[in-house]
C-alpha cells in the first residue's frame, strides 16, 4: 500500500518535535454506531501514513488519539486523556489529511493536503 486515504501528523507544540508513539483509531459512523476501520502509532516522525486503506466511502470519520499515553510516558500532567476528530470525508477521489497539534493543556487540528 502506497498511503491510505486518510493520514495524520501529530506534532507535540510544547516540544517542538513530533509526537512519537501516539496510537489513533479511524472509525466510520453507521447506522450502528461507529465501526472500526484502522488502527495506528505514530512513527519517529509523528505521522501515520497507513490509517486505513487507500480507498474509503463518502461519509462521517473519526480519529481517536490516545494523547493521555503520550504525556504519561514523558512524565507530563494534559488536561486531554484523549482527543477525538470528527470529519465529512465528501469527496472519496481526494486524499484527507488530519493534523492534530497537542500541547498538554490545549489541541488544534486543520485539513491539510
């Protein structure tokens, strides 16, 4: 697989570096509820370039960052234990890339390309 359909970045504001070790979940919502499509960490350089397969469906996504395991292992109090992005994937011939900033008292997210 060359790069699923939707990544993420995951930069450590704080730090100024990335944030290693971030594990995050990609769901879709159904009828059902949220189903699980992927799972993944973020590599040395914060990214994770295989959230899920190279195609999806148009509809409602969301990424669950485990933000709390990442502050914990450097020894860091965060207000967010996790943090969830809920997004419209509109158009399924584009790429979606998510970014999360994190700081251990605050977070922000665009759409990047």
């Amino acid at each position: 697989m060359s790069r699923s359909h939707i990544t993420t970045h995951v930069l450590d504001t704080g730090t100024g570096r990335p944030a290693v070790g971030v594990s995050a979940r990609l769901d879709r919502q159904t009828p059902d509820g949220w189903q699980e499509v992927a799972e993944g960490t973020t590599d040395d350089d914060g990214r994770i370039t295989s959230l899920g397969p190279e195609a999806l469906e148009a509809g409602t996504y969301r990424i669950d960052f485990e933000t709390g395991s990442y502050f914990a292992a450097a020894d860091t109090e965060t207000f967010f234990p996790s943090v969830s992005l809920i997004f419209e994937l509109t158009d399924p011939a584009q790429h979606y890339h998510v970014p999360l900033l994190i700081s251990p008292f605050a977070y922000s997210t665009y759409r990047g390309s």
